[in-house]
C-alpha cells in the first residue's frame, strides 16, 4: 500500500498534539512534523493553510482535515485508512 504525504503542524507539548502522534503511529504512517511553538511565522503559515489557529493542523495529501478530533472522527468512521493509504 501506497501512503499518502502527511504533515501535521503543532506544539510540543499539547496533548491533542500527543494524541495525533500517537494515532499516527498506531497506523505505521510517516509524517512531517512542523514545530509551530515559538516560531510566529510557522504559525501564520499553518493558519493560511487550514484557516484555523489551533494545533494540530493536520494536513493528509495537501488536505487540511483539520485537528486531532477531526482525525479521530475520520478513524471512528472509517474514513482515515482511505484517505491515508492507497491499495
């Protein structure tokens, strides 16, 4: 299977960042992370990106699908591994 490029902008230490990257791992996938924490042009481009201002801003095949919660929701519905993975 094929993984779809995934990037995820967030902060050390915050736990909806936490629980991303640790649903992504669950997964096996590969991912990019980009620090945002004290770097305010990091943060001006994840919230031009997703035109949201809170992290994770997740990012799946250049897709904003938004933050942890939304991931999880996709991964409850069923939805994640087709947007993640390509047979």
């Amino acid at each position: 299977m094929k993984q779809a490029s995934v990037s995820m902008y967030s902060t050390r230490f915050c736990p909806y960042c936490l629980r991303a990257r640790a649903l992504l791992q669950r997964k096996g996938v590969e991912y990019t992370e980009v620090d945002v924490g004290g770097d305010p042009a990091l943060w001006e481009e994840m919230e031009r990106l997703s035109g949201r201002e809170t992290v994770p801003q997740i990012f799946i095949g250049g897709l904003s699908i938004g933050g942890y919660d939304d991931m999880a929701a996709l991964d409850r519905a069923g939805k994640l591994d087709a947007l993640l993975f390509e047979s």
